[in-house]
C-alpha cells in the first residue's frame, strides 16, 4: 500500500511536534514491516530539507523562512501543488489527512481517490477562547471539514460523538493512541515526589497558565514541593518567564524536548498534572499511567477517557485552587497513590502502538475496497 500522508507536524519541529507527529511516527515502522510506504507532506522547520529519505519513508516539506507563522501559511498554500508533484511520480493507494483546522488544506481539489481524515481534538467554542473574535474563522473551518469530510479516525469515543453530530453519514472509527513501549520497561521510583508535567509547552491548550497558578497556591501555603517539566514547545520562554515571575525558580526544573529519555525523567515524578482546556485523547496521561503515575486531569472529552476518576487518578474542575488541593491530597495520601498506581498499570496496558497499527492499517484497507467497489 502506498500512502500519501498530509501532516504539518513533525516530531523534530521545534514549533509544533505533539501528538499527531508521535502518532504518525510510532506507526511507520509496522505498516513498513507490511511492505507499505509512506510519503509524508509536513510543514517546514529550523534545519529541515526540503526533501528527506529514510527507505520507504520519505519527507517532503514546505518553505518556512524561519517562521513559525510563514511555516504554517506556505504548508497551507503549498502542500497542494506538492502532492500534485507527487502523483505525477509515484503511485498511490491512499490519501491521509490529520485535520488542523489552523491550515486551510482542501484535498478534494487535488485529490480524488480514497482518503482518510484523522481528528486529534475538537475546539469548538475554544477557538473564540483562543483568538477571541478571529476564532469564527477556526470555528467554521472546524465544522466544514468535520461536515464535508467521508472516512474518519478519532482516538476517543467524545470525538465520535462530535463528528456524528456534525456528520451523521461519516464513516468513523474510534482508534485510541498508543504509547512508547519504553514506557512499560519503567515504574515510578520507590523516592519519588515531584509534581510532573509533560508535553508540549503550549500555555492554552495545556493549562500551563493554571498549573503554574497552582503552584503559586503551594508557595502561599508553605507547602514545599518540587515540579519537573517535560517537553518543549512554541510558548517555553513565556512559561519559563511566567515560573521566573513568580518565584518559583527554585521549585522548578526544565528538561526541555526529550526523546524516550523522558521515561526516566518521569519516574521521578510522584504524580502528573494536566490541566488542559481541550485534548483529543491523552496520550501522556496514558505514557504516566504505564510507569504507574498517578495523574491528576481536567474533568474534559477525551482525557476522561484516558483519566479513570478515583481509579487511575483524579479528575477536577480546571482552576489552580481545585488542582493545587488535589496535589496536596494525592501526594499526602501514599495508600491512595499505590491504588492508583496499579489500576493505571492495568489500563495503560490496551494502548500498545502494535495492536493500533493493525486497526489503522485495516481501515485504511476498508476505504481503498469501499472506494474500488464503488467505482466498479
């Protein structure tokens, strides 16, 4: 099967290389091992070329100039007359979008054989949250393409939903994210008692802005503690300037983007806070629950589905307050952590990236002979 897979994240890029990058790549290596290749369309970045092969994947990336908004303005005007290059010299099965609803990329202009849509989160009236009124454009983007869209994989069950009600025809599929088997090799430290978060750095959707104010909380409690932030991303400076602003340097530490030596780092960690605004799934909550973290959640689609509440960790409303009273019980509460520990163990267990490739690959096999049948 030959794939043409339109992304604009990128593990390496330096501005945006989240889930869906983790996600695409996670799954290369078990459609290779089916003999398929995979021709990815990304978005450009400090230090990428504009063509990259690695045997039977390649890269082909837009222009970026060094910025992270002409990154993101080039993918969206350039990845159509790119993937007509392509067609032009290489066969293809099947076209694969990861949705973003912040480039404008149209497919069925340039492609008009089977294709399927990935949905990683949904915004919704976040998008107004966001960018205040500019978000109608977000908004309605969001809604056309879940609308006029055919063939759909989301990863929680809250996101089935939200494109059924958009779409009522859609073809959906509910496939989970996996997770780094180098999760499973290690478990939370016996001395373990920092407050871990991990991620990428991105102050709106994650909630770092309420994580930080909920350390400022502890401070005004007198409550010692130690926090380990993992990841990087577009908003590090503003987060390390927000720690800086408050005092709170010597509280906090930085490991920057790690690759899976952010396992070990995480084991450090007692327990791990995401207090996001919107998130399609979860995945580090899930990483976390691997080595036994407990995680402390937004109360939101997706990582309710990740987050078990008072089994594999706890659910809040997302303010500083309620997060900062949850960390003090939960790190005060040994016997309620080991429970936790070994339910998340346990859950984390179904999200191996090995039996989601399987389900993916056949999905995208099931469009290819629904299309082929259909044009018979």
């Amino acid at each position: 099967m030959e794939i043409l897979h339109i992304l604009y994240d990128h593990p390496d890029n330096p501005w945006l290389g989240g889930g869906a990058a983790g996600r695409a790549k996670a799954l290369a290596p078990f459609f290779l091992n089916q003999e398929d290749s995979i021709h990815f369309v990304s978005g450009g970045f400090p230090g990428c070329e504009s063509e990259n092969v690695q045997g039977h994947i390649h890269y082909s990336f837009t222009p970026h100039y060094g910025k992270y908004i002409l990154s993101r303005l080039f993918y969206s005007i350039k990845t159509a007359a790119l993937v007509n290059k392509i067609k032009k010299t290489q066969k293809i099965d099947i076209l694969v979008e990861d949705i973003s609803i912040f480039n404008l990329i149209f497919p069925s202009l340039f492609w008009k054989g089977p294709t399927v849509s990935l949905v990683h989160n949904y915004l919704g009236k976040q998008c107004f949250k966001k960018l205040g009124f500019l978000g109608i454009i977000p908004f309605l983007m969001e809604r056309h393409y879940l609308k006029h869209r055919k063939n759909f994989i989301v990863v929680s069950e809250a996101l089935k939903r939200r494109v059924l009600a958009i779409n009522p025809s859609a073809n959906v599929a509910v496939i989970h994210n996996g997770i780094d088997e180098s999760a499973f090799r290690l478990s939370v430290q016996d001395s373990a008692r920092k407050i871990g978060f991990i991620g990428r750095l991105e102050i709106n959707q994650k909630g770092l802005d309420v994580l930080i104010d909920s350390f400022s909380k502890l401070k005004e409690r007198n409550y010692h503690f130690e926090a380990l932030i993992i990841g990087g991303g577009k908003d590090e400076h503003k987060v390390r300037q927000m720690i800086k602003e408050r005092g709170l340097d010597s509280s906090v530490e930085f490991t920057g983007r790690l690759d899976n030596s952010r396992f070990t780092r995480l084991s450090e960690c007692a327990i791990v806070c995401m207090p996001s605004r919107f998130e399609g799934w979860g995945i580090t909550a899930i990483e976390a629950a691997a080595e036994g973290i407990p995680v402390i959640a937004s109360n939101i689609e997706g990582l309710n589905e990740a987050v078990l509440d008072n089994q594999t960790g706890i659910l809040i409303q997302n303010d500083p307050s309620s997060l900062a009273e949850a960390i003090i019980n939960l790190l005060q509460d040994e016997k309620m952590r080991s429970t936790f520990s070994s339910n998340a163990k346990e859950h984390a267990k179904k999200f191996r990236w090995e039996n989601i490739a399987i389900l993916q690959r056949q999905f995208y096999l099931d469009v290819i002979n629904d299309y082929i049948t259909s044009h018979l």
